[in-house]
C-alpha cells in the first residue's frame, strides 16, 4: 500500500476535458486525488507545464495511453507526499519535478518514480516545472538518437520554443555550432543570444539557402525538426554526409507527397524520428539518469537555463492554451498551483 505520513485530502482540483475542441471546453472541476502504484509517487503539484502535445491532445488527436490519466499534463513540479510500493530514492517532502504519463493540470498528480528528478539547486517550482518535456525530448532525439557530439553542427528549428530554447543551449553547451529557425527579428535575437551561431527568419529568408552559405556548402550534420512535410526536401538538402534528420512533430503535416529521397543514398542520411509518451518506464527512465547525469550539472552551474515567456494561474488555462496556439512566445509558459 502507499505510505504517507500525514492525511491527505480526498478530492482535488483539476482541469476537466469534457469533450475536445477549442480551449474553451476546459473546465476546473473537483475529483478524487490518484493512488501512486507500484513504483509511482503521489506529488502535491506547485506548477506545471503547458506544452503543444496538451494541446493535441484537447483537440482529440493525441490521445493518452490506456493505463495513463486522461487528465491533460504531462510536466510538473511540486512536492512527493505519498510513496507507491518499491520506490527508492525518493522521501515524504522531497521536491521534484518530472515528466508525467497524464495527470499534470491537476493538483495532485503521480509520477513513475524512474520520470522524476529532484529540482535543480536554487530552483523554485516555477523554473523547475519548464525543465522536464523539453529537456527529455531535447536529449532523447538530439543526443541519443541523431547522437549530436562536440564539433558537430545542428539546425534547429522552432528555435524560440521551448524545444528550441532548451535544444540550443544544450547543444551549445557540449560544442557543437548551433543555426536556428524562427518567424520574427526578435524570436531570431533571442535565439541567438541563447547560443545560436546564425538564426534565421523563415518568413523573409530561405533557411536552405542561408545554411549552404553558412557552412560554404557543407550543410549540417543534424537537423532537429518539428515541422515535417513541409520541410523535409529542404531538410534533406542541407544535410552533410552521413547526416541526420531527427523528426519530433509535424507541424507542417505528416504526409509528404512526392518528397525526393535521392539525397537519403547519395549523402548516406539517417532519417529518424520519435515521441516521447510511447517510450516505456525503462527508456524514460534512460533518458532520466543522462539528465541527470549530463544536463542537471549545467543547469545548477547557470550555463543552462529554461527560458520563460509566461508564468499564468491554473485558473487560466484557457488562456494559456490560446497563447501557446499563437506561437508568439519565446519559450516555456507555467502555470502556478496554490
């Protein structure tokens, strides 16, 4: 049975989905709290993460796995109050932040014990709550899967996201020479003040013809792509040999018709590509232990950092789902519990 050494409440706040559609069909609603099974923990949650896959998932085309909550969110930071059967590691009071099957727009959430990580020091919720989607999605496809190393060179687009934000300072961080995409001047200065090499305007420039340039011809070893169809001839074309074309969402669509797959042979490219809820608890808890190991230290030494454009009350989760769907921010936005 779960341990908690003090009484909880038996209902909760929440963020009801009773149909999909527009933001408007979220609704607060009151419901009991979870249970924290077997190697889960029951965290009081401080603030948690709005992200693109919540709103997929509102407008009825990302659904939840079947054993997950239905609830929306999937970050959060906050407080371990219960401890499900075979946790180690963790302790009634311990602050941490993690990455969520479901469940986050909620004040009481469970997370799988091998998804959280303690706040890095210094943090509060707020900043703790913007590491998790990101830096688990940064690091499995950027690092693991296209294996980004030092000397190295990665465009990045949707480099003001929080994908971006994170995925330039990363790769920053480990050497390797960063170009960015992004849809106005300013999304462009901040992306270069984050790290980026050139960043470039895709709606006044060509981003294939900027990056041939850039390079002298060469192109990039990497390209981090959330855009899809619509990029992906492009993305091909700047790619060096032996490159790699690392896919996260399809923005710009899934289907591309007629798409030229002669670079793929000629320059010998990896095209892969991935999402992170299908992951099972042993490949999550991979990526968890590298972050650990790898990116937590940056982020306590101030060479890394989760870029913020807005912290709103969990009242306000419509308008929190509006501004993410206008893409005008420069990363993360948090909402606050409590």
């Amino acid at each position: 049975m779960p341990m908690s050494p003090r009484p909880l409440p038996t209902e909760m706040r929440f963020v009801d989905l009773p149909t999909f559609g527009a933001p408007e069909v979220m609704t607060l609603s009151r419901g009991p709290l979870p249970v924290a099974r077997l190697g889960e923990i029951l965290v009081r949650v401080e603030a948690a993460g709005v992200n693109r896959p919540d709103v997929a998932q509102r407008q009825g085309i990302y659904p939840p796995p079947k054993e997950a909550s239905p609830i929306l969110g999937l970050e959060i930071a906050g407080e371990v109050v219960a401890l499900g059967d075979g946790v180690t590691g963790f302790n009634i009071g311990d602050k941490v932040c993690g990455l969520a099957n479901g469940g986050g727009y909620a004040e009481y959430c469970v997370l799988p014990a091998g998804q959280a990580l303690f706040w890095p020091k210094g943090y509060d919720a707020v900043k703790a709550a913007a590491l998790p989607e990101t830096f688990f999605t940064v690091w499995a496809n950027l690092f693991q899967m296209a294996a980004l190393t030092e000397g190295e060179s990665v465009l990045i687009h949707g480099g003001s996201s929080g994908i971006g934000t994170t995925a330039i300072q990363l790769a920053r961080a480990f050497g390797a020479t960063v170009y960015a995409t992004a849809g106005s001047k300013e999304k462009c200065d901040a992306c270069e003040k984050l790290g980026a090499r050139r960043a470039i305007n895709y709606k006044t420039e060509d981003f294939a013809e900027v990056i041939k340039a850039e390079t002298e011809g060469q192109g990039v070893d990497i390209v981090l792509d959330m855009i899809g169809a619509a990029y992906f001839d492009k993305n091909l074309s700047v790619l060096a040999k032996d490159g790699c074309l690392s896919i996260i969402a399809f923005l710009g669509g899934n289907v591309a018709e007629k798409a030229n797959l002669t670079p793929i042979m000629v320059k010998r490219l990896t095209v892969t590509g991935s999402t992170m809820r299908p992951r099972t608890a042993d490949e999550k808890r991979a990526i968890r232990d590298d972050l650990l190991a790898e990116a937590w230290p940056l982020l306590e030494e101030g060479k890394v950092a989760p870029v913020i454009h807005s912290v709103m009350d969990f009242e306000d989760v419509v308008e929190a789902h509006k501004l993410m769907e206008t893409s005008s921010h420069v990363g993360k936005i948090v909402m606050k519990l409590g």
